[in-house]
C-alpha cells in the first residue's frame, strides 16, 4: 500500500474536481487519481479542423453497442474531464425537474431531495464556476436565494435580432447562463476575449470556469490535495465484510499501483463509475460492487438531442453564439401536454466543422457552397429529456471492454419541439426549408458515442432496492464509497448538466466534511 489518505477521488470533472475544490481547505489529506494529464496548451486548442476532424482530443477507447458494434466514444480524459470541451451554459434543472413528471413516452421518476435542498448549493456552484446571467428573463427559472454572481453575456447583433423577433412572436428567450470569465465593461482586462472557438473546444486561454482552472488548479495551492494524473482506476477492493473499500487499483504510467483512504468517492464519469463498479465485483459483490440491487449501469440517460443549422437570409458573423435560451415549451403548451424541452444556441460553426457531415453535404451543397453556409449559418441545439430505462445500460464484455446498450425513447417530443420552432423560424429571418441536422461533436453512425450528456447508472434513493446510492451520495451496501459524477441522476431533465453534479459535490462536500470531522 503506497499511501493512505483521508479521501481518494477518482476523476477530476465536473464532480470530482469541484469536491476536491470543496475538501481542500479543510486540511484533509485528498487524493485524486486521473485517468488524463494536463490538456496540452497549443494552438491547436483553438483549431476546428483538429478539435472536430482531426479528433485530437478524443480518446482511443473503443467501447461497443448492445448488438456489439465497436465504436470510438466522444470522451475525453484530461484534468478538468468534460468541462474541459463544454459550452459552459451552467443551468440549474428546473424545480419540476426534482418531482416526478409524466412525459409523452412515460414517467420521468422524482428525485430523493427537492430542489429546495439543491438550491444553495446551485448558488455556490454559480459562484464557484462564475457563471454570468440574468434572473427573472425565463418564466421556467426556478427560484434562486441571490442574483447571478456575473451580468449576462452580451448578444451579438445576429443573435440580438434573434432575441428580439423572437420576443416579438410572444416568445420568451433569455439570455443563456453561461461561464465564461468575459468582463465587457473592462475588456482591456478580461480574461475571455469572446472567441468562436469555445463550445466543444478547450480554452487556450484558460478562461472558461471549467473545472481545471476554477476546482482543481485552485484546489493544489493546498499541500494537503495530491493530484496523480495518468492513473486509470481499474477497481476497488473491499475488506473482508464488503462493507469498507480497501483499496483502490489504479495503472499510474503503465504500472499497478494501491491507494487506499477513509472515504473513496468516484467521479469517473457517469459510464466509466459504472464499468468501475462493475469490474470491482467480489464474493461480497458478486454481480459488481455496490450491485446488490442490480442497478448499477442501468438507466443510462444522455438527453434526446438534436443540433441543427438555418440559413439565415442576412449573414451571421457572431463569434460567441451561445448566448441565447429558450424554455417556452419545456413543460408543453395547450396542444402538447408533455413536457418538450430546451432550446439553445451552440457554437458558431465553421466550414471545416462540416466536413463529413453527410445532411450538411447533401442538404445544401451544391446550392450553397460550405463556406457560404457557414457565414449565414444560425446553429440550434434541441435538448429533450430521454427517460431512464433500466434496459439502457452499460455492461462489461468479457474482455472487460465497456458495453453501452442504449434504445431512444420518448422521441415525440423533440418531433414536437422541432415542429414548432421551424415554425417560427420563416418570421425570424431565417429560410424555414432550409433547416439542416447536424452530427455536432461526432463523427459516427452510431447516435450513442455523442455522449456528452451522459448520466445515471449510480442512481441515488431512498430505497437500496431500487438505487445504489443513498441521499448522501454514499453507496447502500458500502459504509466508505461515494459516487459524485453524473451517475447518480435519477432523471435528467432537458438542459445541460453540469452544473447540477457540481452543485451536488458541494452538497457531498459538506456531508463528508462533517462526517471526517
Ligand atoms: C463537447 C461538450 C460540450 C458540453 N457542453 C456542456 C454545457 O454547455 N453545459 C453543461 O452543463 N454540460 C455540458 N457538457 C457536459 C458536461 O461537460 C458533463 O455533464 C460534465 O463534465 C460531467 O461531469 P462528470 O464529473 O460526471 O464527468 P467528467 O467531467 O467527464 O469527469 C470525469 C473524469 O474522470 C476521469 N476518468 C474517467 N475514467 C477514469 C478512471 N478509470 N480512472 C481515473 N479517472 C478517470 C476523466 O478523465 C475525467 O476527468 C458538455 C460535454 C461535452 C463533451
Ligand atoms: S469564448 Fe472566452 S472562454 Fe470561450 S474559448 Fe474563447 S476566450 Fe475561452
């Protein structure tokens, strides 16, 4: 046993890396273990033709589809995990969100804890993540205990004549709520320099809130946080009841390597906890560890999602587009009595993001040549809550290669949604016929490798027979293993996660710091 820890973390993401940030001015000895290293700082950061042809941030996994198709995910390992490519649009879910919602396609299951517990911890992570905003615009913003910490980010003038015809069909768009560092009333000291190249890229410039530069970089000033990077978690051992885990197995550079703490909280990742989980089965875990219920890995959730471009009849040279909202029919309107879900912009694209792109091609090449696509292109992303099935899962082969089952559901919605935004868009300046699909962030035939949204396969519950996790994050059948990822999602709702797993290792930051003591 190398060493011995009061908490081990598993993962540096939205999770893990804003729980270390919590633990670490405790004092308390904390270990995180990385799969990644730093993610390089090179001009590449910025390049769309090696950021989303080239793949150079991609991982080399392969995992394979319930029929055993292999496919490459869009995942990527580095400090920061995900957060480290996010749009950085930091949502809280709306309070319905917490209660179960019936949908089109069934029932969206409630919550263990209301919103009102998540409330303050959803105000520390904005501030933590210095998320700028406004109050007040979305009829669907749940209540906040303070204003934003950050004034919103700006339109630009495409995206403000969006805003505004859209108010002027009786819509309600909103400004979006977002984490970039962008100071417009000093921009001669502002770290963003409001770039197009942000949602789905690194930031060259450090100054997205992702979760390296406000959790983790500010997490190792403490000497009491060590942070091992290229250490892939294999397993977790237990001692002998199969209530304690004893050790943590990990590749450090290619060699095994034993850690062990007090507590061990996974944040690997809401695929990568489970496959964790599930490799660590002992006699006491026969089917996977913490696995009694059978639970783990099931209910695999990443939205329904669908990105695609207008061509707008003026041109659009906005650089920073993700700006703009929309949650009119997030629970339905009076001819759709089911929740729909979200609209939101997603990064300006660019010709060299098409290349590929086969609805593109075939849309609206030759009419248009890709680059006159791009100047005039207004890039939509729909966001629809997908429903946890427990056939949905994520198993392990017999070469312990992650196995990802995944069968849409609850796709009426996004139909719904999709219908009525086309709609409105012939009356926003914008050619209604020509409304092109996009494969934005991937490259494959297979849906279920974007899965930028992925989420709950450690469920969290009242009741360990049908969840892994307790209120606490903790799992039901071990007294000293905790999962903070997206994993422990009973449901997802329809706008972006993260920014409710760190709100949620805020909250499991506090339990375990008065549990140490
Ligand atoms: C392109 C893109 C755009 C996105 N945009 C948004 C957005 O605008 N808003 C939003 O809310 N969400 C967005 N997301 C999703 C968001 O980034 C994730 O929901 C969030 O980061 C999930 O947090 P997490 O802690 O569960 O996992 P992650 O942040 O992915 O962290 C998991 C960490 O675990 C590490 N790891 C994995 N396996 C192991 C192992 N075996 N051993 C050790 N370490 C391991 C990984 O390297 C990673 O650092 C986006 C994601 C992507 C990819
Ligand atoms: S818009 Fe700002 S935060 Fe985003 S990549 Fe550019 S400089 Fe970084």
């Amino acid at each position: 046993m190398s060493d011995h820890y009061d908490v081990i973390i598993v993962g540096s993401g939205a999770g893990g890396g804003t729980l270390a940030h919590r633990l670490a001015p405790s004092g308390k000895r904390v270990l995180v273990l990385e799969r990644g290293d730093w993610l390089p700082r090179e001009v590449q950061n910025w390049d769309a033709e090696s950021v989303f042809v080239d793949n150079r941030y991609v991982s080399e996994d392969t995992w394979y589809d319930g029929d055993g198709h292999a496919f490459q995910p869009q995942i990527h390992y580095f400090v920061g995990g995900a957060t480290k490519f996010y749009g950085a649009a930091l949502y809280r879910l709306r309070e319905r969100d917490f209660g179960e919602l019936k949908h089109h396609g069934g029932i969206s299951p409630a919550w263990p804890i209301g919103y009102d517990v998540m409330e303050p911890y959803y105000t520390a992570a904005e501030q933590l993540y210095q998320v700028h905003g406004a109050r007040g615009e979305d009829p669907t913003d749940p209540p906040a205990s303070a204003p934003y910490p950050f004034p919103p980010v700006s339109h630009e003038p495409r995206i403000q004549q969006l805003f505004d015809d859209m108010a002027a069909v009786g819509l309600h768009p909103f400004h979006s709520p977002s984490g970039v560092m962008l100071d417009e009333r000093q921009p001669e000291n502002s770290l963003c320099i409001r770039c197009a190249t942000c949602d789905g890229f690194p930031c060259l410039v450090h100054a997205k809130a992702d979760a390296e530069v406000v959790a983790m970089r500010p997490a190792l000033q403490h000497d009491n946080v060590t942070l091992v990077r290229n250490a892939r978690v294999r397993r977790l051992e237990t001692d002998e009841s199969g209530r304690t885990v004893s050790a943590v197995v990990a590749d450090v550079g290619g060699a095994e390597q034993r850690f062990s703490a007090d507590v061990v909280v996974l944040s690997a990742g809401a695929v990568n906890s489970a496959a964790i989980l599930l490799a660590s089965a002992n006699d006491r875990h026969p089917r996977g560890l913490a696995n009694g219920s059978d639970q783990v890995g099931r209910n695999f959730v990443y939205h329904n999602s669908r990105a695609f471009l207008a061509v707008s009849a003026e041109k659009n040279d906005t650089r920073f587009q993700k700006t703009l909202g929309l949650n009119d029919y997030y629970f339905g309107d009076a001819d759709f009595d089911y929740p729909m879900g979200n609209l939101q912009m997603v990064g300006k694209s660019s010709a060299p993001m098409y290349r590929g792109e086969k609805p593109i091609e075939a849309g609206l090449a030759p009419m248009f040549a890709l680059s006159d696509v791009a100047e005039h292109a207004v890039d939509f992303w729909l966001s629809v809550e997908d429903l946890p099935d427990p056939s949905n899962r994520v198993t392990l082969n017999g070469d312990g290669d992650v196995v990802l089952s995944y069968q849409q559901n609850n796709q009426e919605p996004m139909e719904q949604l999709y219908h009525r935004v086309k709609k409105h868009l012939s009356r926003l300046g914008m050619h209604p016929h020509h409304l092109v699909p996009r494969q934005i962030y991937m490259k494959t035939d297979i849906p279920v490798a974007g899965c930028a949204h992925q989420a709950g396969t450690v469920r969290f519950g009242h009741d360990a027979a049908t969840s892994v996790l307790d209120v606490d994050c903790k799992a039901h059948e071990v007294d000293n293993l905790y999962v903070v990822d997206t994993s422990f999602f009973p449901s997802i709702g329809a706008v972006n996660p993260a920014l409710t797993a760190m709100a949620n290792a805020l909250r499991v930051g506090d339990h375990l710091l008065a549990r140490l003591g």
